[in-house]
C-alpha cells in the first residue's frame, strides 16, 4: 500500500468523522477551550496507530475513534484535575490558547454552517452548559428534546438556556450598536 492511499485514506476518515467527533467532544468537555486539544490527541493517536499497523486492521474508523476520544478525555481531565491546584499563567499561554481557539472556530463555526468567531465568543459568555445548547441547536441542527437526552437535562431547562441567552446576546448586540 502506498503512501498515497494511506493519506487519502487518512484525509477520507477525516472527512467522515470530524463533524461527529467534534460534536461527541463538545458534549463531553468541561470548556469549550479544552475541545481543540482533546480532539487534536484523538486524531493524533489515530495517525499514531496507522503509522505503526497500517490501516487494514481498523473496520470502523469512526468507533475506532470514539474510542480514542474517549480516553482522551479522561487522561485530559486526570491530568488536568492533578495540575490545576494552583496554575499561573504567562500571557504567552494566554495568547497561544486564545489564538488556537479562533482558529478552531474559524474552520469550523464560520460561514452558512455555524456562528462567527465574534458571535461564539459572546456566546461563551453565556456559560458552559449554554454554549454546548447553542452549539448542538444552531451548528448541529439538534432538537431540544435531543439535546436534552444528550446532556441529561429536562427540555425545558434547554429552552430556558436557549431564550435566556438569546435575550442576553440580543441586549449585548444592541448596547454594542
């Protein structure tokens, strides 16, 4: 097998998973921050697997994935909970997160598909709990009632989060204007 099929292999599950795995992410983070990391790890021992065994062995990429992401999210938890106690931050980490960040939102919640990079920051302000709502309602085209199953909340305790923050950023844009 050559290297070119290896990459459009590579770049088809990509394809194929990202949306998905984004979303599973996203419902499993503490911070929205936290997203781009955990799936950069998840993709990153994909990569690390194929380059050591080859692809032939993986049946379904996305379960296969699944599972990476999975442990990916407890070992950055586990890891971060160990090293959290006391943390100071230099600007330089500051910067480079939030700079991570943007670009992760740029490639994925820009345009006809998602929010923009300014209107996702306001929504961050709404809390964690509400961006995961917001993103699975108007990103993923999610229905409240499914958006309640997934995070373990009662219908109307998304469409409180929903209408409240909806009034919050309407206020926001106004007084900004």
């Amino acid at each position: 097998m050559g290297r070119i099929d290896i990459t459009e292999y590579i770049e088809q599950v990509y394809k194929d998973t990202s949306s998905y795995l984004i979303k599973y992410i996203t419902l499993k983070c503490r911070s929205t921050e936290d997203i781009q990391d955990i799936l950069q790890n998840t993709y990153l021992g994909f990569l690390d697997t194929i380059s050591k065994n080859g692809h032939a062995g993986i049946f379904n990429p996305k379960h296969y994935l699944l599972r990476i992401a999975k442990r990916e999210i407890a070992k950055f938890y586990e890891h971060k909970t160990a090293h959290d106690t006391v943390v100071v931050a230099s600007t330089d980490d500051e910067n480079y997160v939030e700079k991570a960040l943007d670009e992760f939102l740029e490639q994925n919640y820009t345009g006809d598909t998602g929010f923009s990079v300014e209107m996702f920051s306001l929504i961050e302000g709404l809390g964690p709990l509400a961006t995961k709502i917001f993103t699975l309602r108007f990103v993923y085209d999610e229905t409240i009632d499914s958006i309640a199953k997934q995070l373990g909340i009662t219908p109307s305790n998304v469409k409180n989060h929903l209408y409240r923050g909806l009034k919050a950023l309407k206020e926001q844009m106004l007084c900004e204007k």
